[in-house]
C-alpha cells in the first residue's frame, strides 16, 4: 500500500472519531439538560377512589426539599378512601430538617390512621427519625438502623489558608457570627456554641422517638449514642417491632383494618410517573446501562448531597 492510500485511510479515520465525539458531546449536553432542566411530572394523591392503603418510598439521602412526599402523606391523611399508610424506607438519613418534617406528617396521619413502616438495607439516624411514629415497624435482619444522633461538620480551612499566604478580613457584627465559617478558625466559645445547637437538635430527636416508640427519654438517651444496630439488634432493643418485609408490614396494616382480601389493593403515592428522560428513557437507566447501577444512584444522590448544608442525621458509610 503506498504513502498516498495509508494516508487517505489515517484520514479517513480520524474523521470518524472526531465525528463520533462530536455526537457525543451533542448527546452529553441534551441528556444534561434534560436531568438539570426539564421538569419531573409528580403524582401527589392515589389514583383510585376505592379503599386502599396507601404506599409511599423514602429512598436514599433525605434533603431538606420534602415538600412532594410531606403533601403526598397530607393528602391521603385527609383522603378517606385511604385506610393506612405502608412506608417503605432505604435511607441512610440526611438533614435534621427533612427528617422532622417527614416525622410530622407521618406522625399526623397515625393519629387518624395506622402506619407501618418496612426498611430495607437502611433505616437510620433521620430515616429511622421519620419512621418513629409508626405503630410498626419492620426490618430485615441485616437492616442497619438507628444511629440516633447528629452530626454537625465544621471544617477548618485557616492553616492550610495562612501557608498560602491567604487570610480573612469579614467584618463582622458578633464574635460567633463567622464561626460556621471553614476560613476562619474556630473559637472554643464557637465550639459551645455550635455544640450547643447539636445538643438541641439530639435532644428533639430523643424525645421523637421517645414519644413515638413509647419509651422513656432516659431509656432513648442510652440506647442513642450514635451507633447503628441491625434490625435483630433493634428488635431486642424496642426500636423496631418486627423482622420480615414489606409483606409482613402489609399484612399487620391488614389485620389491624381487619382485612381479609388477598387483593386489597396498594396505591403508591408521591411517586415521579413521568421522570426525567433522555429520549424517552429514564435518565437513572441510561446511566445505569453505560455506566453501571453504582454510578446510577451515586449521581442520583449527588443533587440531593447538595442540599446538606447544616446539622445532618446521617449514617456515615
């Protein structure tokens, strides 16, 4: 083959590489917009009118921003074709307030109605917050719950500021306003103070789940320490009712309704029907395919990670 043919054949391609980038920068950059920008069709309320019980999923980093599952629980609390609520939980936790506000509203609804509550691999710190108040609760064995407590992260950026020759002038109006600041060093009466609003913080959490498993705060207070149990651990303990599955937490949602149909229909609620697409395909899918489920649900949690920007109660892991 001469000089002019291998050329024209080099040529050729790198003409199909740069061609092939070039479509999948295109594509990078619609399938970003369409995660970022396009909105999410929620659905807030059942969709049957018949009686039912009510499903809700509380899945991974819990945020601040739980305005669709909070109004989800308020809607069917007031909506009496919905007997009782099934929460299925797989969450690490996440931001105190979060948390609280799930706690409310689920709190709200077993004051009308029963509440059951199955965890999954997680139901810990925040997420076992918001499962409090259920009348039961189920987990796995091999569940890792509890981890009642909070963490409040304050890092400290100055020396590493000061060798690069870098430091900061805020003017401030009080000696506590710039301590959550990680260019400035931290005071001891910083650390007081900071200490002070986790100790409040664990003090509401201990008395949610004082309240909501019958138990007395002094009791919580031992048992809450920050350390994870497993769901058999947590069952000697009080902290859950039951081990099995969602199965066994729907069927004491049943007995307790007295229940005797085997197809007594579930509805779930606050529920993403139409989710972000790319082309059509569920983003979490596409990037499940190319880059494996892991990444999947690494860069679902991403967008949420962003909004833990305070006291957080979270099973780090």
């Amino acid at each position: 083959m001469n000089n002019d043919a291998e050329k024209r054949i080099m040529l050729a391609l790198q003409r199909r590489r740069l061609l092939r980038w070039r479509i999948g920068a295109v594509l990078s950059f619609i399938f970003a917009f369409g995660v970022l920008v396009l909105p999410t069709s929620i659905k807030h309320k059942s969709t049957i009118s018949t009686p039912h019980i009510a499903r809700i999923t509380i899945d991974g980093i819990i945020g601040d921003n739980v305005s669709l599952q909070e109004r989800a629980i308020y809607h069917a609390a007031k909506d009496e074709s919905v007997t009782g609520l099934l929460v299925i939980v797989n969450s690490p936790g996440g931001a105190v307030t979060g948390g609280e506000r799930l706690h409310n509203a689920i709190e709200r609804f077993a004051s009308k109605k029963p509440v059951a509550v199955s965890m999954g691999g997680l139901g810990a710190s925040a997420a076992y917050m918001l499962s409090a108040p259920a009348q039961h609760i189920v987990a796995m064995p091999s569940t890792l719950t509890g981890s009642i407590g909070v963490i409040l992260e304050r890092y400290d950026f100055s020396p590493l500021l000061g060798r690069l020759g870098v430091s900061n002038g805020s003017i401030i109006s009080g000696d506590m306003k710039n301590q959550t600041d990680p260019s400035v060093a931290l005071s001891p009466g910083g650390r007081d103070m900071l200490q002070g609003i986790v100790h409040d913080l664990f003090d509401q959490f201990v008395t949610m789940v004082a309240q909501g498993r019958h138990m007395t705060v002094e009791k919580v207070k031992s048992l809450a320490d920050g350390r994870p149990y497993t769901g058999r651990q947590a069952l000697a303990l009080g902290l859950v009712d039951e081990l099995g599955t969602e199965k066994n937490a729907r069927d004491w949602l049943k007995h307790r309704l007295n229940i005797t149909s085997a197809t007594y229909p579930v509805c779930d609620i606050a529920k993403k029907e139409n989710a972000r697409k790319f082309f059509g395909i569920p983003y979490k899918a596409v990037i499940g395919t190319f880059l494996g489920e892991s990444a999947a649900r690494r860069f679902e949690m991403a967008s949420t990670i962003d909004t833990l920007d305070g006291p957080v109660a979270i099973l780090s892991w």
